[in-house]
C-alpha cells in the first residue's frame, strides 16, 4: 500500500491516535518535567493507580518542533526542506525562526521588532474588523503560506491590530508523556567546597547538601492528531495529506532520536508505536514518509511564499 492510500484510509476519522511504551536508557529512575510553584506533577487516576506528568502537551510541541531543525545548517531536516517559514536575523546573522519560537508567527521577534514588514502583510491577508465573526479559513490559509508547521502545533495571534488579538487556532498534534504505578525515589547530594566547607553559601562558597526526587513507573507516550481539524482548515486535499505526513515524521522522529528529555530524564521507546485508532490503520514507516515527503512538499509549494523563506530583520 503506498502512502497515498494510507493516508486516504483516514479520509472519515475524526483522530488518529497513537502510544508508545518508553523506558530509562539506563536505570530505571527518570526526572520527569517540574513547575516552580508545583514540583513534580502527580495526581490519581480514576481507578487510583499514581500517576506522573512526565511531559506536558506544550513542552511536546515544542519537542516535535525541534528534531524538524538543523541548527547547523540552519534549515529544515532534509525530508521536510521546501517547507515555508519565517527566519529572523539580527546583525546580518540568523537568530531565530518560526519554527523554533515557542509562539511561531506570534513571537516577538517577528512582530515587535523594527522592521514591520512581515507584520503588515499579516495585516493585510489577515485583514477583519475587530468585532464580527473571525474567517478562520483565511488564518488557515495564511498559515500554511508562510508557516504550515503553525497549523499542526497552533497559534495564537494576540496582537490586536489583528482581527483585535482573536485568530487563534488550537493544536491539531497533540501530545503528551505520563507514566502510572509510579513510585519516588529520592536521593541527593553535596556541592562540596574543600577550600572553605562553611564559606558564605549566598556567594557560592561552602558546602551545600541538596536533596532530590526521581521517580520509577511505566512510562507511555500519546499522541493525537486532529484529522476533522485538519480537514476544517479546507486547504486541500493535497495539503491535508502534507501535513498528516509532516506530523506522522515527526512523532517517529521524535521516538527515535528527541528523547533526552533531560539530563537525568534519557528515555527510548520499547516495543512498537502502537496505533489505537482507527485500529485498521497501517501506520508508514519513517523510510516510507521521507521518500514520500518532497514530492508532497512539491505539488502544494504554490501555495507557499515565494521563496517559502520570508525574512524578517530583528532591531529593537
């Protein structure tokens, strides 16, 4: 079955939703995500079992963003290249882009900056009085203009010179880590000072004990992908299939090389990506989507920028 059938095979699913079982590379104690007012994110599930936030929905997209990007060669991974995005430079030299800014097109350092080119022709292609009802299909249309990556991890533009701060669209990739039968394991340490042991700590002098928490657990990664969203953008048949693609790449790029989530938090996937629904899917295998990726790219590229890199220059 080749990819274009696969994909059509999702032409009436309202999700596709895939796990994957994870496990410590080394060990069996992993750190899981934390929050300064919270700590380490536990809580009980229905039937009792603790459970743990190992990593939230926003610290994934973010993740499944990253493994797209060479930051050595400053552009896309090769399966993905063509794609359009925003770059930022400052002084001549790259500093950012759409791709790795947290907010994509609603970064600062796109909108806020002096140069307010690409904020104006937002403006303009995005243009819709601050009360009324908001053309989410104009927003889906220029996002995959200038930044389709935007319409699988959503955005928010909250500047309200556009539309008054309303275009908004929620992710259509989702996803998050949580382990269950969780258990702590607490340890700690010492940063000793073997010049000066009761030195002025506030100065970094001094030994200074520290205590931790890890945790041990079952560990499963999940994955959901909106295709009655995707299909709601109404781009086009052969855009939806680009982007169910794009996303399909990178959940299985992000199992095999984005799972260092921390120092002490290096995970790799046990056993296979696991499709729960539709159960009949035949899930593409990696090798299968890159070969199949350009030509994807190719047949929608008119209807990215021309080029598909809008640059944008950063002063303040």
């Amino acid at each position: 079955m080749n990819l274009d059938a696969q994909i059509d095979a999702l032409k009436n699913q309202p999700r596709l939703l895939l796990k994957a079982a994870l496990k410590p590379l080394q060990g069996t104690r992993f750190q899981p995500t934390g929050f300064p007012d919270l700590g380490a994110a536990t809580y009980d599930a229905p039937d009792g079992k603790k459970m743990l936030l190992v990593e939230s929905a926003q610290s994934m997209a973010n993740r499944l963003e990253a493994v797209c990007w060479d930051t050595i060669a400053d552009d896309w991974i090769t399966p993905l290249k063509g794609l359009p995005l925003v770059k930022v430079s400052r002084g001549g030299k790259p500093l950012t882009n759409s791709v790795l800014e947290a907010h994509r097109l609603n970064s600062p350092y796109i909108l806020e900056g002096k140069d307010q080119t690409f904020f104006k022709t937002l403006q303009i292609e995005l243009n819709v009085a601050e009360k009324g009802i908001v053309d989410l299909r104009k927003l889906s249309a220029t996002l995959f203009k200038y930044d389709a990556n935007a319409l699988l991890h959503g955005i928010f533009l909250a500047k309200k010179e556009i539309a008054g701060g309303r275009m908004r669209l929620p992710r259509a990739l989702t996803a998050f880590i949580e382990a269950e039968d969780v258990n702590v394991a607490a340890s700690g340490g010492v940063k000793n000072d073997s010049v000066n042991p009761s030195g002025d700590t506030a100065k970094g002098f001094g030994n200074v004990p520290f205590h931790r928490e890890e945790f041990t657990g079952t560990i499963t990664a999940f994955f959901n992908l909106d295709l009655a969203l995707i299909r709601g953008f109404c781009i086009g048949e052969e855009a939806e299939s680009l982007l169910i693609a794009v996303a399909l790449w990178k959940i299985q790029r992000f199992l095999t090389d984005g799972l260092r989530l921390r120092t002490a938090c290096d995970l790799e996937a046990h056993g296979e990506l696991i499709v729960q629904r539709p159960a009949t899917f035949r899930l593409p295998t990696i090798d299968e989507l890159e070969k199949a990726l350009p030509g994807l790219i190719k047949a929608v590229s008119k209807s990215f920028a021309q080029p598909a890199i809008t640059t944008v220059n950063f002063e303040e």
